[in-house]
C-alpha cells in the first residue's frame, strides 16, 4: 500500500477491545423483555453494526422495540459499560509510530460520538488523533459509510484516494468502498480474514504493528 497521510480507525474492536461492556449492556437491556443470555460470546455479532440493526436481526425486535432496546442499552453503557473495555496491545505505539511518520490520524465509529470522544480521552488516545467522528445519540448516522463522510467533510479531507480506513468488521469495509477510500481489515478484532476479504478489503492486518508495515 502507499503512504497514507489521512488514516481514519474504527473504535470498538480496532482501537480498544468493548467486548464486556457491550455485552453486559445489552443483557442489561434484554433482561428489560424477559430474555436470558447463557453465553456473553454469542452476542458479539452486536459489535461493529448500528444497534438498531442489531436487535431487529438477532432478536426480531420492531422498530419500537429496537429504540427502547437501545435506550435500556444505554442506561448500563452511559455509566458502566463505557469503560468495561481495554486498549489493544500494541495499538498506541502504532498510532505514535504512524503519528511520528507523518500521517493525520482521526476516529470513525458508528458509536455515538459523544461516547467515543469520551473512551478515547480516558485511554489517553486522544494526542493522537486531530478528530473524533462518530454517530448521533437519536440513531442519525449511524451507517459507516455516513460516518466516514462527516470524518472527512469535518477534517476538510477533499480526495478520498489520500485516506484508508482501519476496521476489523465488514461494515468498515463496505463503508469506505462506498466513499472511495482503501481499507485495512484486522484480525485481531472481532472480524474474521473471510469476513473481510469477501467485503474486500485491500490489505489485512494480522497484530497493530503490522498496520505501520502497510502504510508506513
């Protein structure tokens, strides 16, 4: 791959692993409609979609259903859940070794964005990255493709072909192909090497580090 200048990252499952406290918030939010959830692992399809999206597929949830859901979701998250959550190994000495190359960094997750500013400064992430983009608490931008366009519309970012974007999920993918930017699918997230080859991804990354062998 070439030398990106413009390098955007997905949040949860890229940058820090959310997998206890999204998990913990949505059996706090199911426990709401009298279902039970045996295994945690089982509900890591949640991570990476819009919420909304995601009990409507794995619970069959309505529309009404789903926005009460998410709200349930959030009285855990807000507080608790949020910071239920750790930074990768190896991901800050990425961000540092690219930031030092040259390249500006910025965050683009369908999480709300007032939740994402909020991980990213208590992690001590936030020196890294010149702008924190993500979705609206009321369910608007929530697509990644919307997202990775306000990133780039609000870091004044005019020619897609100077960015690529980081994700582990193939929303992350699909995403950027819809706005014209490369991307790198990793591993070590909650996304398999299928996953991302078949949204095509354009490079994979196996552990943080080799992100800087890709671009750098």
């Amino acid at each position: 791959m070439k030398h990106y200048t413009r390098i955007l990252f997905d949040l949860d499952g890229t940058l820090t692993d959310p997998g206890v406290g999204i998990t913990n918030s949505i059996i706090y939010a199911l426990k709401k409609y009298g279902i039970s959830v045996d295994d945690p692992s089982g509900l890591y399809g949640f991570i990476g979609p819009p919420l909304l999206d995601s009990f409507r597929k794995y619970f069959g949830f309505s529309d009404e259903e789903s926005v009460r859901a998410v709200g349930y979701y959030r009285e855990y998250y807000r507080d608790k859940g949020i910071f239920e959550n750790y930074v990768y190994d190896g991901v800050e000495q990425t961000l540092s070794a690219l930031k030092d190359g040259g390249s500006n960094l910025y965050v683009a997750t369908s999480k709300p964005e007032i939740f994402a500013r909020r991980i990213i400064e208590h992690y001590g992430l936030a020196r890294y990255f010149s702008f924190v983009g993500g979705g609206m608490p009321n369910g608007a931008r929530t697509k990644k493709s919307e997202v990775i366009s306000y990133v780039l519309q609000s870091a004044g970012i005019g020619n897609p072909e100077d960015a690529v974007m980081v994700g582990d999920r193939s929303y992350d993918i699909a995403g950027a192909k819809t706005v014209g930017l490369s991307s790198i699918g990793v591993l070590y997230g909650y996304g398999s090497r299928e996953e991302l080859e078949n949204a095509g991804a354009d490079a994979i990354a196996e552990r943080p580090g080799d992100i800087i062998k890709l671009i750098l």
